[in-house]
C-alpha cells in the first residue's frame, strides 16, 4: 500500500510524482534513493526491497526510529502546537538527546517550522522560525503505514556516493539532489550539502552507474551547466512546474526542471 511522506521537506517531489511515476521501469531488483529527503517516491511506489540514503542525520535518525517505535505517533500529537513549546523544543541540543527523543524533536520542529526547511547556523544548530499555516501531522494510519513501508528499507546516513555503492546490475536510483545556483551556497540543506561544484564528480557517478547497468532518474534544475556534462545516450526531459521557493507570493515561479534516465 503506497503511503504519503511524514516529513515536509523543501524540495520535496510531491508535486512531480505523477511525472515521476510515469518514467519508473517496470521491473527492478533494489530501489535506490541517495538523496531521500521526505522519501515521497519511495512511499508511493512502496517497493519490496530499498536503500534510503541522506547526509541529514537527523532525518535518518527520524525515520529509523518512526520504523522501529510503535507509539511515537502518540508522544508526538499530544505536544502543543504553540510558539513557546515550539522554541522550547528546538533550543534542546539533539547531541543529548537520546535517539528517541532526538526523533520526537525533529519531527515536531519539522511539522511546525516555517516551509519545511532544514536550516542550521554555524554551530550547527536548527534555525527555522516557527511556521504558520503548517498544518498537522498526518493521521494516525499514514503514520503506521509508513511504517510498514520502512520496515522494506535500510536506512542510512551517507553522502550519495556512499550510498550509491551498493548499487548493482538490474536496481533502480532515483537521484534528486539540492538545486545549487552557481556559485552559491544556499544553507538550505547544511554544511557539506551537494552543491553545485559537485556537478562534474557527480555527473561521473551517473555514467559509473550506467556502466553497471543500474538504471537511474535524475531530476535537476534545468541549467546549461548540467547538460553540457551529460553524455549524449541520456534521454533527457525538459518539466515546468510551479515550485515555491521563497515563502511569499512574488517567491512562485516556473521552474523549468530536467529528467535523464538511462533507460
Ligand atoms: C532535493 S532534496 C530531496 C527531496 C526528496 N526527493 C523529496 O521528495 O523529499 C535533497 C536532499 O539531499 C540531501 N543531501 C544534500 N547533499 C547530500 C550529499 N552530498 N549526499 C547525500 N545527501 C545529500 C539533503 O539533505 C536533502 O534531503
């Protein structure tokens, strides 16, 4: 049963997933997604065997104790929706935290925070002010269907490359990194976050990937910069969607996206 993401994540492909469904191969042995954020495909398409990957070690964390503790759904709706609890929560230093706790800690800043945005200062403190309009958490079925979902995936924190090494002959990477602007460091996913000095490096994943025969999707922000670094036998697919980037009216454009599968 394909089940919707727990987590709201800036840059989630929520909105994609239709387009994205379309493009999955019919058969594959594992499902790979290196940049797993929310996991929405990994939901929807609920496959039997898969590898979740993230360098959010917060959000593995998360969804690693969502897969192994029956009633933290229960702890975490009994928490008040209201400012005071909101910063109380979120001056807690994860480090002292036990893994639970940890978990319950990100799950609620996550809900209530303002655009589902994962922001740290230097120190590597959570930063986002608190949200409006946030909604409430999914209900209680969502929670244990996913759940049951994850029980299907080994969860762990890596860079993509890592993740990407377990990769072999007949799986299938669905691979959605950070849109980096040339040159600029966003914050927007932490230190150490792909960016796009990381293109090329990465680029040379994709083609190691191929070379495998593990079949990939990639979606990116439709820059030159990336195409120019595509080989030739990628099939590549030009999306437009209304995507919101900044948190206010003027901040709603329309992106133009890529999709290169190798299939
Ligand atoms: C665009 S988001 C993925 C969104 C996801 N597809 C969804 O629908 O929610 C990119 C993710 O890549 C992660 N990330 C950034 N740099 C990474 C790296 N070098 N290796 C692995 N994950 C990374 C971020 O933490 C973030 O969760």
């Amino acid at each position: 049963m394909p089940s919707k993401p727990l987590i709201r994540w800036a840059g989630s492909k929520r909105k994609l997933l239709p387009t994205l469904l379309d493009r999955i191969p019919s058969k594959f042995n594992a499902y790979i997604e290196p940049f797993c954020g929310s996991a929405c495909l990994f939901f929807e398409l609920a496959p039997a065997n898969a590898i979740l990957g993230d360098i959010n070690q917060e959000l593995i964390n998360a969804l690693t104790q969502i897969k192994r503790q029956k009633d933290i759904y229960d702890e975490l709706v009994r928490i008040p929706d209201t400012p005071e609890e909101y910063y109380k929560i979120r001056q807690l230093d994860p480090a002292r935290l036990n893994v639970r706790m940890r978990a319950i800690r990100f799950l609620y800043l996550n809900r209530y925070c303002f655009n589902g945005v994962y922001r740290t200062n230097m120190e590597g403190k959570f930063n986002v002010p608190k949200g409006t309009k946030t909604g409430c958490f999914p209900s209680k079925e969502v929670f244990d269907n996913s759940r049951k979902l994850l029980r299907s995936a080994h969860l762990i924190v890596a860079s993509y490359e890592n993740t990407l090494k377990s990769a072999s002959k007949g799986d299938f990477a669905y691979i959605d990194p950070p849109y980096a602007k040339s040159g600029k460091f966003t914050g927007e996913y932490g230190p150490n976050s792909f960016d796009s000095r990381s293109l090329p490096k990465f680029v040379n994943k994709l083609n190691y990937l191929d070379r495998k025969q593990v079949k990939f999707l990639f979606s990116y922000r439709a820059c030159q910069e990336v195409l120019d670094l595509l080989p030739s036998n990628y099939k590549v697919s030009f999306i437009s969607v209304k995507r919101h980037i900044a948190g206010f009216k003027s901040g709603w454009n329309n992106a133009d996206e890529i999709l290169v599968q190798n299939y």
